[in-house]
C-alpha cells in the first residue's frame, strides 16, 4: 500500500544552519504531496505542498520538489531559526472512496538552538 | 487560516468507561471529517472517515464497535471511544477538509486520552 518514509529524529541545529529532511515516497498514481508542521501544543499546519511531477511548493523559506523519478519530496531552508523547532510531517494524499485521504510518515522533530 | 477545534484537550478516565472527543471546525462546513491516532514517536494512523449524514467508514482493524463515530452538523463530528481501555490511550487528533480544496486539511490541535 501507499507509504510515506522520513528521516528519522531528532535533528539538532544551531541557528542559520541549513536544514534538510528527506521523505521519500511509495503510492500507486500521483499522489499531492504535503510537509505539515507541528508546533508545541499546538495541531498540524500545511507548510507546503505539491501537486504534480517537478512542482516546488515554499512557505516560510522552506522548499521541496516533488521528484517522481525518485519518489523524493525533501524539506529544505537555508537558514533555520529558534522558531522552526518543531515536529515536520511529511505526507501523501489518495483518493479512496470518493475522498482524500492523507497518509503521513513518523514525523521529525527538529530543534534549532540559538 | 480555517480553524478546527477539539474539546477536551485532555482527559483522564477509568477502565471501562465511555469518553466522547469533540471535532469542530468553527469557520467552515466540513461534510467530511478524519480521525486520527497518534502514538508517542509515531505516524499519524487514520482511524476513520466521519460523513455528515451518513456513517463513518472505518479503516481496516479498526473497531466500529468501540470507537462510535457521528457527524451530527457540518461543523461538528464526535468520536466516542466505549468501554476505554489501558490500551486505548493515546493522542487523538481530528482533521476536517475545506469544502473548495480537499486536499488541504485543516488540522485540530488533538487530544490526549489516558485511560487508568
């Protein structure tokens, strides 16, 4: 079945180091392609997405691409802040019975310190 | 951004008992809903899909018996979990997808079920 496979954690960065979190992908078709972010205490929230092969989806300086050659979707920034510590969830969407249905990896938990 | 709530954040029951976890989504309809089980160092696992007017449709391995489902409004879907067990502990957290974009959900902030 479908599956999403990342990096394991914890990651642990000073602040302004380049960050990357592979994700790498197993899906029948074409999938969209999510990275959701989980601040302390607080719900999933979209960071980026993807819809279609060579799609680069950014927010907040964070990039991926979405490689179906490779059945890749790394997470990028350049430069990490204190602010990024956070639990990173990297995800694919199906659709199954007539709705979307999302299916996450295990999640990194990233903490940048100053 | 939409804005889902869950209701309560935390709770603590006894063996056997009955807890229900509200979803709300407080700036949209939602006719469908997603509940999810999270265990600690783990992946988000969907349990069910809840249809407004209609019944949830679990996935596989999950009991229908035990985890009650019911999408009373557009905005509002409630999972009970019956007879709550040790085991049943765990961080529950509902989604709800935007009418215009399916594809994006809109995550609630979860709640932490302990079971003594």
């Amino acid at each position: 079945g479908d599956s999403v496979t990342q990096m394991e954690g914890p990651v642990t960065l000073s602040e302004e180091a380049f960050l990357t979190i592979n994700c790498t992908y197993t899906a029948t078709g074409y999938p969209s392609l999510f990275w959701y972010v989980q601040y302390p205490g607080e719900g999933l929230q979209l960071l980026l997405k993807a819809t279609k092969a060579d799609d680069k989806g950014s927010n907040k300086g964070f990039e991926a691409t979405y490689r179906k050659e490779t059945t890749s979707f790394h997470l990028e920034k350049g430069s990490v802040q204190v602010s990024d510590s956070a639990v990173y969830f990297c995800a694919l969407s199906k659709t199954q019975g007539g709705s979307e249905k999302l299916v996450f990896g295990k999640g990194t938990k990233l903490t940048v310190n100053p | 951004g939409a804005v889902v709530s869950q209701h309560p954040s935390r709770v603590i029951c006894k063996s056997g008992t009955s807890v229900k976890i509200e979803c709300r989504s407080l700036d949209f309809q939602a006719t469908t809903m997603f509940w999810y089980r999270q265990f600690p160092k783990q992946s988000l696992m969907l349990m069910a899909t809840s249809n407004e007017g209609s019944k949830a449709t679990y996935e596989q391995g999950v009991e229908k018996d035990k985890f009650l489902i019911n999408h009373a409004s557009l905005t509002l879907s409630t999972l009970t979990v019956t007879s709550a067990h040790p085991e049943d502990s765990s961080f529950y957290i509902c989604s709800a997808p935007q009418l215009a974009s399916t594809d994006t959900q809109y995550f609630g902030p979860g709640t932490r079920l302990t079971v003594l």
